[in-house]
C-alpha cells in the first residue's frame, strides 16, 4: 500500500502519514495503517485500524477482556472511533462509520 503525503487532521493533532485500502463506505473493507514520528523519550509504535459495524459492542467485549483502552468511541468527523493498546504497546483504532 502507497503511504500518503504528512497530513494532519482536524481531528488528530499530530502529524502522521497513512496507507489505507479500501473505503470508509458501509460494507466495503477498509484497513488503514499510521505511522506517526518518534517523540523524545517514546518507543516507536504502529497504529492499525479496523471498521466495526458496532463500536459499542466491541469496546463492551475488550474492556470484559481487560483490554487497555487509549481513547473510548469518541465521535470523530468520519465517524465514532476508539484506540486500545494490543500486547506490545503497538495501537489498535476502531471505527464505526458516520450514517
């Protein structure tokens, strides 16, 4: 997947490049991936995401599962997204897309 150019959005305050495939459209697939720059003093890290069809219902299943939660669904511009952290520190976003 082709990275795009640095870009910062509205709703992420922190310059980062992305690749996705697929779209943000109900039904179709969509994988995107981040990378952000390294901050003094922090590990690199990776950030992937999903679209879910019910946010909700997900985060309810990770927090039974004492998953760590970086941001709960929040409403974003694209939709109501949420980052957990898998085993290695690394960041998993979740997205259910706006209707």
């Amino acid at each position: 997947m082709p990275f795009g150019d640095i870009e910062r959005h509205a709703d992420d305050a922190v310059a980062h490049a992305h690749a996705s495939w697929g779209s943000w459209r109900e039904g179709d697939a969509f994988l995107r991936l981040n990378l952000y720059p390294i901050r003094e003093g922090a590990p690199t890290h990776s950030v992937i995401g999903f679209v879910v069809d019910d946010l909700d219902a997900v985060h309810e299943r990770l927090l039974r599962a004492v998953v760590e939660v970086r941001e709960p669904p929040t409403r974003k511009s694209w939709g109501r997204s949420a980052t957990y952290a898998d085993p290695d520190g690394n960041e998993v976003s979740l997205t259910e897309v706006a209707r």
